[in-house]
C-alpha cells in the first residue's frame, strides 16, 4: 500500500484527507491480516470493500464487514434452495456480511446484551450515535464506472504526469486519452431496454441504464454494483427481512473510495443520486463521496491482470469464508447437499437466521402475525415487507425507471438438515 502525493493543501484539507485516510487503512489493514486462501495469486487482481461502524460518542471507528472479489454465476446456476450466491462481488459480500452483523446485534439487544439497536415496543432501534460508511478500493461496476476521461480527479500520479507532459510537449501524448474518450464498464443493459451504441469515444455507453453484471457461460440475473448501491442509498441498507423487525430503514453516510483507479465524484452523484429530476425519490441521508489517497495492492493495474477467482466474506467477531463460484470453498459435495453448510451469508443460512430470532420472542411473532415461522417460505416472508416494497416498487419506477426480471424461484423453507 502506498500514498499517492498531491498539492499542497490547507490544514483543514489536510485533516479532512487524514480521516478519510484512516477509514482506507483500517480497511486495508483488516484485509492484510486475514489468511491468503481466496486472496488473488500472481498476476490476478480483487476488489476490496468493506463496511465501518462510527459511534459519534466514542468516536470509535472500526470495520464491521468485508467483502472481496469480482465474480458473478450465470441464471442457470442459481439455486432455488438459497444455498448459491448468485452474486459475488465484493460489495454484495460485504453488505450481506454486514447483515450478519446486524442480526448478531439484534440478537444481543433480545438478550439486553450490549448493542447497537434498542428493542422497545416489539421493534429495533438504530441507536442515534450510529453512522455506517462504506469504503471500496474502486468504483462500483455498471453506471458510475462511466467516467470521461478529461473529468477524471484524483487519478494520482499517472495523471498528473500526463498533465505535466502535454504542457511540455503536447505532440507526445496520446490526447484521444485526455479528450473525449471514456472508461468503460463490463456490466451491460437490460435484455429489454436500449441498448450502448458501441461506437468509439464517448458515446460507447448510454447513461443512467440499470445494467447486468458480466459472468461466465449464460447471462447473469444480477444487477451491476452501481445499481445495487443506488438502490441502498434510496430504501436502505436492510433489506425486506429485517425491515420487517426495526422501527426505520437505516442508511449509509459516507462512501470512501481507494487511489490508483479512476475516480470521479460527479459520475457517482450522477448515477446514484441523480439519474431523475424527479424530487419524489430524494434519499433520506444524502451520502458523501470521498476519495482516500491510500491504494489497495490488489487492484487491477498492468501488472494484474485476471480477477482472483475466490470471494472472501469476513464479518465482526466470526470467521472469514472464501466462496467459489457462489459456494463456500472447503465444503465437501456430501456435505453441501445440507444448505446451512452454504456460506454464512446465504438466503438460506440468513433466513434460518432471522427465523431464530423471530422464535425467541412472542411480540415479534405476533409482528410478523406468524404462529409457526418456519411454515412460511423466503419468498413469501420478504412480501410480508409491505413498507420496503412500496418504496422500492417507487424508487424502481421513478429512479431507475427498469430492473431486472428475477424468476420468483426463492420458494425455500428452513428445516433442521
Ligand atoms: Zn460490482
């Protein structure tokens, strides 16, 4: 890991970047420290991200997920039992062992253990000197990773360099590089909505569009990152289950990215924030993006240049996981027949989660208006989240005006196997 220098800068930016700083090298350094299985070999390359927990009181700062990789399955091997993640991106790994977290807490506030939420009147409570941020060593894939070239901030000494030379010498340098071209995304439309012109420079891409992860074999059923944080920052970060459970939707404050990658604050406030003029869907917390100067060594550079196959999934007080291919690696096959043997963060192991704890308390049985809890499959329990799907069938239409059609395939029920 190294820091990238830059101008001099006032004293308050300069504190400023320390913090910001700090969040990047708590994150690397949780990362460094965890073994190397599902970590990227040789010439391969990851990405990072991680979700921190900040008490406005303590002021403590400390990492409470991690996330790594880059892989997706495509539709025909998803799993109707919940036990393959369809997805295995470092983001979604991150935010579904951040799940995991919240349901530990939600478990220490049933037992009047220390937590982070308040269990009064049947519900959950966010204790208020609780904010999340969110840190990832690049830029979400799909609609934000869209960035001119010329508008790119930050890139570090590369860019720099670049500047430096096209004032010295302007006919050495490749100027399609600074005018007029773009990075791209490997994440492309929807099936059933225009379509990226293909055509070189800057109208590659259309702007704005829910787009659909890139995956090996068939087409992949998972939306990009960009699309997936979009709609994080629009209903919340709990997902249908455990809205059912807490008294409002929660919400990220900060998003830090890492150096070295391009980077650019107006394509993610454009893709995450603005894709409508449409005041109807203004977030609840509106986020702050940040970029840290500290670099992930992974990152995809010259030198690295494959994507580690594995995905790391490491979440407070457990054990890190590594999956492949959305299973968890070191599982034999008997054994995986038995789905709570699939990674902790599975549909199928967070819902036998959030059945547990629904049965250790009559007032939340009696809120989910359910005798016996584990009668009900996964997919019927979600639309049982009347709030979060009202403002997700809204932010769906007015925000992103598309999404991707999902076969309702997730019909499990937890049993004791
Ligand atoms: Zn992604």
């Amino acid at each position: 890991m190294y820091i990238l220098n830059k101008q001099p800068k006032t004293a308050m930016v300069q504190l400023y970047d320390r913090l910001v700083d700090k969040v990047a090298d708590t994150c690397v350094k949780l990362y460094n420290g965890l073994p190397k299985t599902g970590k990227p070999i040789d010439n391969e390359w990851t990405v990072l991200s991680c979700l921190l927990q900040y008490d406005k009181i303590s002021e403590n700062l400390e990492v409470v997920s991690l996330g790594t990789g880059s892989k997706c399955i495509g539709a025909s091997k998803m799993s109707p039992f919940g036990d393959v993640l369809n997805d295995s991106h470092a983001e979604v790994f991150a935010r579904r062992g951040f799940l995991i977290y919240l349901y530990d807490n939600i478990e220490q506030a049933l037992q009047s253990k220390k937590s982070i939420f308040i269990f009064e009147n049947g519900k959950f409570t966010l204790k208020d000197n609780i904010e999340f941020i969110f840190y990832s060593s690049q830029l979400p894939c799909g609609d934000a990773s869209i960035i001119p070239k010329e508008d790119e901030e930050n890139f570090g000494e590369v860019l720099q360099s670049l500047k430096q030379k096209a004032c010295e010498d302007i006919s050495d340098i490749d100027l399609k590089k600074i005018n007029g071209d773009i990075h791209r995304t490997g994440a492309k439309c929807l099936p059933d909505s225009a379509q990226d012109s293909k055509e070189p420079g800057t109208n590659y891409h259309l702007l704005g569009q829910v787009r659909i992860k890139p995956g090996r074999g068939d087409r992949t059923q998972s939306v990009s990152c960009s699309d997936k944080i979009a709609r994080w920052i629009h209903i919340g970060v709990q997902g249908a289950l455990l809205d059912l459970l807490i008294n409002k939707p929660f919400f990220i404050h900060h998003f830090v990215f890492g150096a070295g990658v391009p980077y650019s604050e107006e394509s993610l406030t454009r893709s995450l924030l603005k894709r409508t003029d449409v005041s109807m869907v203004i977030p609840d917390v509106m986020p702050k993006f940040y970029q840290s100067r500290l670099v992930f060594p992974h990152i995809k550079s010259d030198l690295n240049v494959r994507p580690a196959a594995g995905s790391i999934v490491w979440s407070k007080s457990r054990s890190v996981e590594v999956a492949v291919q959305g299973r968890k690696l070191g599982v034999t096959k008997k054994k995986l027949k038995l789905f709570n043997n699939s990674l902790c963060i599975s549909k199928y192991n967070i819902y036998q989660r959030f059945e547990n704890i629904i049965n250790q308390n009559e007032e939340l049985k009696k809120l989910i208006n359910a005798e016996d809890v584990r009668s009900i499959p996964y997919n019927a329990m979600k639309r049982k989240s009347i709030r979060y799907l009202e403002k997700w069938e809204l932010v769906k239409k007015v925000f992103f005006k598309a999404w991707t059609k999902k076969p309702d395939m997730w019909n499990f029920s937890v049993n004791d196997t």
